[in-house]
C-alpha cells in the first residue's frame, strides 16, 4: 500500500506544508471574477467530504459513554483526534439549504491520557463510533455559505447520562463540521478590498457545551483565480468566553483567540473543496484557572473527495498547520533568486508522511516552523532554510522538504511555506471478541 493511503492516524510522524499568506510586497489587488462567486448546492446530489479535526486541552477534556447495559463509564484526554467521511444530501427550504449528512466512517482517537481512568478511554471511543455510526447530521446553511444551525440525529437519549453523552458527541462533531462554514460577500469589490465578519461565525466557537459568547473579527482576502479555485485566506481575533460570561466571577476562563483559515472555492462548482483552519485560545490575566497559558488549540482541515478511501484514510492534501506567531526575520536567498508567492505556484498544501522523529522529541502538542526553500528549475528542493527561532528543527526540516517537489518554473526560484511536525494520537485498539461491556 502507498503511504499516501495510510490513515493519518497510523503515521508515527508527519510533516505538513501550506502556504504562508502573502507579505505586503507580494500582495496582489483580489481576483478577477466574471461574475460573484456564490454557493450552488444541487437538489439531491450527493457530495462527499472528508474531515479531520485535532482539539488539544492542556487541563484535559472530560468525556463519557454509556453501554448498552447502563454502564457509564468516564475518561479524561488532553489531545483528541477526529476523522469523518461524510456524504451530505441536499434539500431547499425556502432560500436556506438543508444538508442531510449521513457517515461513511466517523472515528475518534486520544492521547495524553489523564488518571485514574486512562485505560476506560479507548473503549469510551469505540461506544462512540458504534452510536454514531446509524446517525446523521443536518446543517442549515444561509445562502452566503453561513451555517445556522447544527443537529446530530438518530442518537438514543435513555437517560441523564446517555443524553450529556449526546450533546459532548454533538460539540465534537460541529467542531469538525465547521470547516465548511465560508461566507461569502455579494459584491464583487469585496473581493477586492476584502470583507469583515464580527458575529454569527460557526468557526469562532470554544471546545465546550456550555455555549460561547464573547466578541471577534474576522478578515478575509481573496487571491488569484486559477483554474476555477478561488483562494481565500481568513485571520481573526477575538475575546472568547465559555457559557457567554466574559467576567472570571462566573467561574469560566476567558481566552484570546486568534484564528488563521486558509480555503479554496470551487467556483464552477459553487462548493469549497479546500479547507484548513486553525484557532489558538490563550487564557488572559481575567481568566478563572491559571498554571497555563493555553487554554485549547484546535486543527480543523475538509476536502472533497469522490469516494472514500477505506477506513477513513486521508486523502493526500488534507490537514493545515498551525500558523506561527513569530515574526523574525528570514533567511537570505542565494544571490540573484527570486522570491516567489507560494500562492502563485497553484500548489495545494503536500502531505509528506513517514519523517524523522526529531520534531517529537520537543515534547510539544505541535511543532511548526517556518523556512524559506530554494528550488530548481526542475522543481527539486536544492535548500531548506529556517526562519530565525527554528534551529531545533532545521535539519528535519531540511530531510522533510529535500523529499517534496514543487512547481517545475523553468528558472530557479525562492519560496516561503510552512512546516509543521506532527505525532500522531494513538488510536483506540480493536474490541476483543466476547469482552463484557
């Protein structure tokens, strides 16, 4: 089997590029567009997304699940990891669109096990992945792409556990289904200047059903138009608040979130077909609980795909990295290379899996960096170079990219991306046969 069809959860390791978003002197004007881009689901035709979504908690993420004796049992998880194939049906309702979700696979995973109930973990996933495997989820999405509203059905609430059980299954899950919220403008100068959002944003939610409530604003930009993608690269600030109480009297931590959202818009398809999004919360000085800085981060990343491939596997240019918050300067270029935009190689991100160990060892929920490459004329790596603040990882970095090929321009050229190395969760282990529940 290929590694590119080795489930994600599988790989010890792996290194992760995306575009760094253009710097003031590679900024371009927006995209030239025929016509406004515009969401076009098709009355019961079936789309078909794979999603994954990585929520890291430092104080760690209580979850449950009751069997189908009664039996409930509790574990507690710092990094969970969230993979579904999702094939979604559409149905109008007025000038909303209704999308019936159903799952063709739906599987969770966890490490950084919390005592005394660590070992109850994996088979709290599994009951999981069992109860949602007959279910299915409805988005109502406004006609601009925003979605309004978020349901799981078809799961079974017996009882006061069984139903916080439910709405913990629920919260994981928008999380994972936000990625393919993208609100679009309606008019065709706001992708030229760019547009602002500030409320009604299925993204900038917290990890938690106690409900968020707070303030923020979102910033998106267009790129260029190439073959029919419309790029669109979104950042964010915001001051975040579980149960919708930004006072530390309440008893809630209060978080400053940032996020950083990369996509691309099929424009003949009037579908997003690309997704990766990440969100930093980091507890102010306000905050109820101390002893950490982070209060969560999360990774969320969608593609569309034609079939799923089996057991839910990535596709090959699934996940984002985590965007870095440094602003060093960069390494120089070998004189006489030009600087070029990443975005304008009409590269996806690459997913490089089977790296070196060297990225684990930090001990870090992720490790990313940032590094300027220098690549031939044939679109081999000739150079990795680390920004400033990256050392510990330049030479990974270097084995990671001299593997990767890029865009084949004829000239020699420079370009900056992103890096980030990952340790993979590790996945629940298989029921044995016969075992009492």
């Amino acid at each position: 089997m290929s590694n590119f069809a080795s489930p994600l959860r599988f790989i010890g390791l792996t290194a992760l590029l995306v575009a760094l978003a253009p710097d003031a002197a590679h900024a371009t004007a927006g995209p030239t567009l025929t016509a406004v881009p515009a969401w076009a689901w098709k009355k019961g035709e079936t789309t078909k997304w794979h999603l994954e979504t990585d929520i890291y908690t430092p104080r760690g993420l209580n979850v449950g699940s009751v069997s189908p004796k009664g039996v409930f049992d509790q574990a507690r998880t710092r990094k969970t990891h969230i993979v579904v194939d999702t094939a979604c049906v559409e149905s109008p309702d007025g000038k909303n669109a209704v999308l019936d979700c159903t799952f063709g696979y739906v599987g969770f995973s966890g490490d950084e096990l919390v005592a005394p109930n660590d070992d109850k973990l994996p088979g709290i996933f599994r009951q999981w992945m069992e109860d949602l495997a007959p279910a299915k989820v409805e988005i109502v999405q406004a006609p601009n792409g925003r979605i309004k509203s978020f349901d799981l059905q078809g799961t079974k609430r017996i009882n006061t556990d069984s139903g916080q059980v439910v709405e913990l299954e629920r919260m994981m899950l928008q999380r994972v289904f936000s990625a393919m919220e993208l609100p679009l403008p309606a008019a065709t100068d706001d992708y030229k200047r760019g547009w602002k959002q500030t409320s009604d944003s299925f993204v900038m939610v917290l990890p938690t059903s106690a409900g968020t409530g707070g303030a923020y604003e979102l910033d998106s930009t267009a790129g260029p138009v190439s073959d029919n993608l419309l790029p669109i690269t979104t950042v964010g600030l915001g001051k975040l608040s579980a149960g919708g109480a930004l006072d530390s009297s309440t008893g809630y931590n209060i978080d400053d979130v940032t996020l950083s959202s990369q996509a691309e818009f099929d424009l003949s398809l009037g579908l997003i077909v690309w997704r990766g999004y990440t969100l930093d919360g980091r507890l102010t000085v306000n905050s109820q609980d101390t002893g950490t800085n982070v209060d969560f981060y999360q990774v969320s990343a969608l593609q569309k795909v034609d079939e799923f491939l089996p057991n839910g596997a990535a596709p090959l240019n699934i996940m984002a990295a985590r965007a870095p918050k440094r602003d060093l300067p960069p390494p120089e270029l070998t004189a006489g290379l030009a600087l070029t935009p990443f975005a304008s190689l009409g590269m996806q991100p690459l997913y490089i899996p089977d790296m070196p160990l060297a990225g684990q060892q930090l001990g870090l929920p992720t490790n990313s960096l940032k590094a300027r490459v220098e690549v031939d004329a044939t679109g081999k790596v000739t150079a990795a170079n680390v920004y400033a603040g990256y050392e510990a990882l330049a030479l990974a970095c270097e084995m990671a990219l001299k593997g990767a090929t890029f865009t084949r321009t004829g000239a020699a050229y420079g370009v900056d991306v992103e890096v980030e190395f990952r340790a993979a969760p590790v996945a629940a282990p298989a029921a044995t046969p016969g075992a009492k529940q």
